[in-house]
C-alpha cells in the first residue's frame, strides 16, 4: 500500500482462502502484482489460482473488500460426489 498518496493507493496484495480437507479444491488465491513485476513477462497483474499454483486464471482486478466479501458471504460449500 502506497500510504504517500492521498487516498492512499493499494498497489499489490495476495488474498488465500484454504478449505477442508475432504474439498477437492484445497485453497482459492487472488494475486494482485505491482506493474513492475510483469509476471511471467505477460503483463498479467490480476489472477486467481484455483487449487494449484500452477493455474492462474487472468481477470479484471477486484477490490479487497470485495474478495473478503466473497469469502465470508459467496463461496457456497460444495456439493458431497453423487454416488
């Protein structure tokens, strides 16, 4: 967070959510990159890792509070494998 400018300006940040064991998606993480770190050279900024690191889903940022406001109120527990 740049606290120099005023409002002050988030410029980086990395949101991880880890769920049960029994989930077959073991954790969700949103990665917002500061410009200078041109990630992989891509130019992504904004992405999302679905249980693995290796995948990152590209996207249009979203605030924090919004993140925050999915984790506690929109991700919906899975439903149990149909047997």
């Amino acid at each position: 967070m740049n606290e120099n400018i005023k409002p002050a300006e988030i410029i980086a940040f990395d949101f991880e959510i880890r769920f049960l064991e029994d989930n077959p998606t073991k954790f969700l993480c949103f990665d917002l990159n500061r410009p200078e770190d041109n990630n992989e050279g891509k130019g992504k900024l904004f992405y999302i890792h679905p249980g693995n690191d290796d995948l990152m889903i590209h996207g249009s940022p979203i605030s924090p509070l919004e993140i925050l406001h999915l984790f506690l109120y929109d991700l919906k527990k899975p439903e149990p494998p149909r047997t």
